[in-house]
C-alpha cells in the first residue's frame, strides 16, 4: 500500500499543474470529487476505482500510437505498451480463467462490435474467402465482395428485451447492432419476472440466429449460462455473454458454474469501470478459435487502443485478483439483497421480489409515481439512482416504470447491511411522500409531482449524515 499522503500529494501537485493552464478544469476536478463525496450514489454501473487506477491514466501514455498487437505494432517504438497491454491481458486471464483477453477496447459498445464483427468475421468472411479461394478480401472479385457485404448484412441476433433489462447494443435499431442484424429479443416471464429457458429455446429455434446473446444491464436475478450455451449449441448459434454490469461478480467468485459465463460461452465482452472498478474502458475475453478474429478489432472498428487506460485496466485487474476483491464482490450482494429486503418489508414492489446480484428494480406504480418522478424526487432528496422500464412497461421507455438502484458504489465506500436498512427507510419515505401533479387539462403528469421540501431536506441530510461515516477516497486529501 501507497502512504494516503502519497495519495493526497499526487492529486494536490496534479491539481496545481492543470491549475496553472486552466484554473476552469482544475476546479471542476476538485468539484467532481466533492460532489462525488456528498452524493448517495446508487446508480447501478457507477463505482469508484482506486487511486492507483485513477494515477495510471494520467501520463504519456496517452501520446502513444500502439495499433496492432503486443509484439506486432503498426508503429515503432510500442515495448512499454506491450509490457502494460501484456500486463492486462494477463490479468484478464488469469482473474477470469479465460483462454484469451483483448484489452484495447475503450467502451463496452467497442468491446462488443469487436465480438460482433470477430464472429462475423469467423463464420461469415472466412468461409466465403474460402469459397472463393481468397486469402483475404482484397483479393475477392467486385462480384464476390458484393455478394459477401450483403450475406454481413444479413446475419440474425437473439438477445434479451430491452423493457426486460437488455442492452441497446444487443441489436436494437437505435445502435448500429440494430443496423448491422436482423434482431429478435427474448423477454421475461410476464409472472415471475424471470428468464424462462424453454421460451428462450423456443425462440432460438424458431429463429435460428448466428449470435446468442445474454447480459444485460437491468435484470435483477443470475443468468444460467450452461443452459443458454445448450441453447446456442442446439441452433448453431455462437454464444456471447456481455458481462459489462456483474463482471466484479464474476471476478469476486460470486457467480460460479452455471452462473460464471467465461466457461460457457465462446465468446465474453465486459465494460472495465463497472462492478469491476476498474478504469472506463471495455474488454472482450473468447475461446481460442476466435481469438485471433478477437484481435482484429483494432484496424476493424477501434482506432488507436489508449495505452495509459490499458495501464489502469493493469492495475485494477491485479487489484480485483487480490483476495478482498471477492469479499468487495460478496459485500455487493449481500448489500443489493438488504436493500430490497429493506424496501420489501416497507411495501415496495421489485422487480422479480428481489435481487441476487448488484442491483434491484423497484417498479413505483405501486406508489402510484412514473420512474421519471420518482427519479427527480430520490434526486431531490441527494439520492442518486436512474429512472428505469420494467418488463411491458406501460409508461414506455422515457417515462418508464421503474428505478434501478445498485450498490457496487456504495459498497466501495464501505457501507454494509445495516445502512442500507436505513437507505431502504429513505428511499421509502421519498416515493411515500412523493405525489403526481396535474397536467393543466386535469389529467395526471408523467413528469410533474409535488414533493413536500421539508422532507426533500430532512431525506438529504439523513443521507449526508449517513455517507459522513463512510469517506470516499480516504486518502486523498485536497486542502
Ligand atoms: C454499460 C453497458 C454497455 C456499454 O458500455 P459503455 O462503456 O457505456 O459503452 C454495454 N453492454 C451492457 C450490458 C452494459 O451494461
């Protein structure tokens, strides 16, 4: 461990540097940490990395071009951004058992156009150079490349719904996944909230995609990977899990056998900065036989990887294979699960009846709120968290229906059980109190509420109160 004055040295002389050029962005960092430090942040893909982590990126690193692989660069001069770029992937695969890692993603969409365009590149690209006796495509005739441009345009991917917690770069048309394949998504069981296996199945078969897709970003219960990879293997399909919100899960040895993706699935994107905690940024992890598609990614939709973020994802993996990263991992859950607990007891409606990884879904119909009032409200009273749809959402996907809360974050700072007991009583009192306003016609708001602010103010500095006992970034001190 680093001396927390080594820690508060480093911001502070940081600070000062960038203060002398534009005093504006050195006052807006410290302004980040201070409002980071008051607020009660339950946004569920949010945390907090290290100072270690949050140091690695701050350096020449950044001026660096390293297009290529380790040991394989387009430019010279790349030795220690392959130690750094090895150094991750090491960790990668050693944290989370996989064959292979590739770490340039910068984003979990990135990381998932890498997995989409290496399966398409594997199933679809190499067997039409195949076809055609081709080493590669600049050798295909006019005719050739034609015709394989439309068969990559023509590809079909199965994923979860969005209403029910799927993510929109599983092939929704907003997101170029959605322009790319012909989609078709699998939602929960309208009863008990619940992936139901057989309709999955169904739907596979009936469809018969080239791309089966699990993850997602607010589905409140663990995924049965064996099972969705027999699913896949029944239809041919390829099997991808994206891991971006529960990766901390998966590395803390929360989330084994059936529920760990890595061994099942052939190939795993994640984001790096969520239940990770590690640096913004994306990562895809596969089986060997797409690993060499895998590495493609940067000429094929990266540019230039970020040699100083590929330093931090460095760190923060070797810090998620020390052994308090699976007790980090464990508190996570057993908080999420207090959490609604706490909210259930005092009548709150979740999503599924609870959780069993780092999130829940209150849906607020039952205290008769939009997501979008209940939202500004919680905000109101310095309670962070996001509006969110639940499953055949009847207010649609900007009012919605729901609230996500999560507690990676907060479970950084070091709260346990027994405050979040007392956020659930928050939370409560707010949407309790919290009323619908009228639209001038009379008709209730979906946006408009009335929330006493003599309560907004007591909630606020019950949480300020709460948070006082738990410093973020103990260490650093800017003053
Ligand atoms: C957050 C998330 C992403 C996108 O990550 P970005 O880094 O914001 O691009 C992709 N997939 C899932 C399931 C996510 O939760």
């Amino acid at each position: 461990m680093s001396s927390p004055n080594a820690e508060s040295t480093a911001f502070r002389s940081a600070l000062e540097v960038i203060r002398a050029v534009e005093p504006r962005v050195a006052g807006a960092i410290a302004a980040e940490l201070a409002d980071q430090r008051e607020s009660l942040k339950l946004i569920a893909s949010e945390n907090y990395a290290s100072p270690a982590t949050l140091l690695a990126m701050g350096n020449w690193f950044s001026d660096k071009y390293a297009e290529g692989t380790v040991g394989r660069r387009f430019y010279a001069g790349c030795q220690n951004v392959d130690t750094v770029e090895a150094l991750a992937a090491e960790h990668a695969r050693e944290l989370f058992g996989a064959a292979h890692a590739y770490v340039q993603p910068h984003s979990g969409i990135d990381a998932n156009l890498v997995a989409f365009w290496a399966v398409l590149a594997d199933r679809v690209e190499a067997p039409a150079l195949k076809k055609a006796q081709a080493r590669q495509v600049n050798d295909l005739t006019e005719a050739d490349w034609f015709a394989l441009r439309r068969e990559l345009g023509n590809q079909r991917m199965l994923g979860m719904s969005l209403d029910a917690g799927g993510h929109l770069t599983h092939g929704f048309r907003p997101n170029i996944s959605g322009k790319m394949f012909d989609q078709r998504s699998y939602g929960t069981d309208p009863e008990t909230g619940l992936i139901d296996y057989d309709k999955v199945a169904e739907a596979a078969r009936e469809f018969k995609p080239l791309i089966l897709v699990a993850g997602y970003s607010a589905y409140p219960r663990r995924v049965n990977f064996r099972i969705m990879r027999e699913i896949a293997d029944s239809v041919g399909a390829t099997f991808m899990v994206d891991m971006a919100h529960f990766a901390g899960l998966v590395a803390g040895k929360v989330f084994t056998g059936d529920f760990d993706p890595v061994p099942h699935a052939h190939i795993v994107t994640t984001t790096t900065h969520k239940s990770l905690r590690g640096p913004r940024g994306g990562m895809v992890l596969c089986q060997p036989e797409l690993a060499e598609q895998v590495d493609r990614g940067c000429p094929m939709v990266l540019g230039g990887p970020l040699p100083h973020v590929m330093a931090a994802k460095a760190v923060a993996l070797a810090e998620a294979r020390r052994p308090d990263f699976a007790d980090y991992a464990g508190r996570i859950v057993a908080n999420a699960q207090a959490l609604a607990e706490g909210l259930l007891r005092r009548g709150a409606s979740l999503v599924t009846g609870g959780t069993d990884n780092h999130l829940a879904i209150i849906d607020v119909t039952s205290y008769g709120l939009t997501g979008r009032q209940a939202e500004q409200a919680l905000l109101d009273a310095g309670i962070v968290t996001n509006r969110n749809s639940v499953p055949q959402d009847p207010n649609g996907a900007w009012y919605t229906s729901g609230i996500r809360i999560g507690t990676p974050a907060l479970t950084t700072r070091g709260l346990g059980t027994a405050e979040m007991d007392v956020i659930a009583e928050l939370i409560h009192t707010v949407l309790n109190q919290t009323k619908t306003a009228s639209n001038p016609d009379g008709t209730p708001s979906k946006a408009k509420y009335v929330l006493d602010p003599a309560v907004a103010d007591k909630v606020s500095r019950q949480a300020s109160d709460l948070l006082a006992g738990f410093p973020l970034y103990p260490t650093v001190d800017l003053t």
